[in-house]
C-alpha cells in the first residue's frame, strides 16, 4: 500500500500530472531524434544548437513580458534559423561542420547573453530556461509540446528508410539519388522542433543529455536501429518519470533529476549491457586466465 500511495499521491496535483505527460512526451521525442543524432556523431552540434536558442528566448522575453507561448514561437524560430545556418556557412565557406557549428553557437549565445544583460530582473526567469521547469507547464504547453512532437515523429516515421541509408552509407544514397542536403536540412530541423519542445522540461543546460544518453543506451543493448529507436523512447519516457517523482518527494529540480535518472540507467547499462557491457567483456579475460 505504501508503494502505491507514493505512485498515485502524487497525482491529486493536477501541475503534476501535466508535468508527467510533459515528460513523458519529451522522453520519447527527444530518444527518437537523439537515436540519429549518436549514429551520426552530432551530439556537439545538439548542444550548440541548444544553448544558441537564447538570443530567440530573450528576444520573446522582451516583446511578451515572460509568455510562455510567445517565448516558444520565437526560440523555435531562431532555432530553426540557426540550423540551417550552421549547415549554409559550412557548404557556402567550405568550413568544417564543427567550425561552423563553434562560430554560429559562440555568436548567438553572446548575441543572448547581450540582450538578457540589458534587462533588469531576468535571471530569475532564465533559470527555468536553462534548468527547466517541467512542474510549471500549462495545458497550452502540453498542447504544443504534444503537436509539434507529433510532427517530428510522424516525420521520421514518413522519412525512415532515407534517414537510415545518409546514416549508415552516403555512397549508397548518392547512387539511389537520394536528395542527402534536402533531408540533411529536414533532420536539422527536426532536431531544433525537438529542442524547443524540451526546452521547459529540461532546460538548456540538461538537453544534451536527453537527446544523446537514452539513444547511447539503448545503443549498448540492441544491433537494430527500430528496436533502438524504440528502447530509447522506452528508456527516455521511463526517465521522465522516474524523474519526475524523484524531485517530488527529495525536493530536487525536476531536469537534473530527470538527467540523473537517464544517466544513471546507461551506466547499469555500460557495466552489464550483453556483449557490450564493461562487466561481460571481462568474463571471456577472467574465464582465460583462470584456466
């Protein structure tokens, strides 16, 4: 009775319910996406991307007075904007991706920290953004974050076989003619929906590990990509939760405990995965040298 009072006490709160579907949708959006981006190495331009959103966060801030769903409107543009950006200055400049990625990211990031100085009283509401603040979304956020994360699965679902050949053989897709930059711009965007999305669960400053640790896991434990894409979202809607209940009752910010969660699982994973795991690669050295 206890264990099920602790599950279900929580829900009389009706901020906490909403928090748990919040997640929940989050978890799954983020793993789904996030299963590309650790298959194709594009974590670094992940966390770019999150943190380079901040000038649009300020910028709505700034015309609404703090409006949730204004603030959204405005970093999903400018992260839209900044996505293909990276990927424009990296063709058009003949830069390497990382470089383009470090010159767009360090820019607009100051860009937000200038227009954020120019305000008096905003750090306070700046925490939610860079640490989330899932305990306060209203039901027009889930409506939005339940949409728009609709869209990027519904995308993904429509586009998954020319998602899985640019991931796993450009050569091939070349020869298929597969239009690669259209669907490589079409990912970034996806990715930069994903982002803002998130953005109130778990903030700027814990996004990364949303998009890139539930994928890595589910990674350690499965060869196929449907099967990875799947546990991922199982791993990252399981953290959602988990997480969430914890800060309840230890009182802790519900993205830290939310991250905490999900690290905490590819660790398990990393020391026990099947073939994989730290532990298991050891069993075949230790079976050896005792003989």
């Amino acid at each position: 009775m206890n264990i099920i009072h602790l599950i279900i006490d929580p829900l009389a709160y009706p901020f906490m319910v909403r928090g748990l579907l919040a997640a929940i949708l989050v978890g799954i959006v983020c793993a789904t996406v996030g299963t590309y981006i650790v298959l194709r190495g594009m974590a670094f331009f992940g966390d770019a991307l999150a943190h380079a959103i901040l000038p649009g966060v300020a910028i709505g801030y700034l015309f609404s007075g703090g409006s949730q769903t204004t603030v959204f409107w405005f970093a999903l543009g400018t992260a839209i904007v900044t996505a293909i950006g990276i990927g424009v200055i990296s063709k058009g400049a003949e830069l390497k991706e990382d470089t383009a990625i470090g010159i767009v990211f360090a820019g607009m990031f100051a860009l937000g920290i200038a227009l954020i100085s120019t305000v008096r009283g905003y750090a306070v509401d700046l925490a939610h953004f860079l640490f989330g603040d899932v305990l306060g979304v209203t039901n027009q956020d889930l409506w939005l974050t339940f949409i728009f994360g609709a869209i990027v699965i519904i995308t993904i679902i429509l586009f998954y076989k020319e998602f899985l050949v640019l991931s796993f053989d450009p050569v091939l897709a070349a020869t298929l003619r597969i239009p690669a930059n259209l669907l490589n711009y079409l990912l970034l965007v996806l990715l930069a929906i994903t982002i803002i999305v998130s953005l109130q669960t778990v903030g700027v400053a814990l996004m990364l590990a949303m998009l890139v640790t539930p994928p890595a896991t589910a990674y350690l434990l499965t060869r196929r990509l449907p099967a990875m894409m799947a546990l991922a979202g199982a791993i990252g809607a399981f953290s959602g939760v988990t997480g969430l209940y914890l800060s309840f009752y230890v009182s802790m910010a519900s993205g830290a405990a939310i991250v905490l969660v999900s690290t905490a699982i590819f660790l398990l994973a990393a020391l026990f995965a099947p073939q994989r795991g730290w532990a298991w690669r050891r069993l075949p050295r230790q079976a050896t040298t005792g003989q």
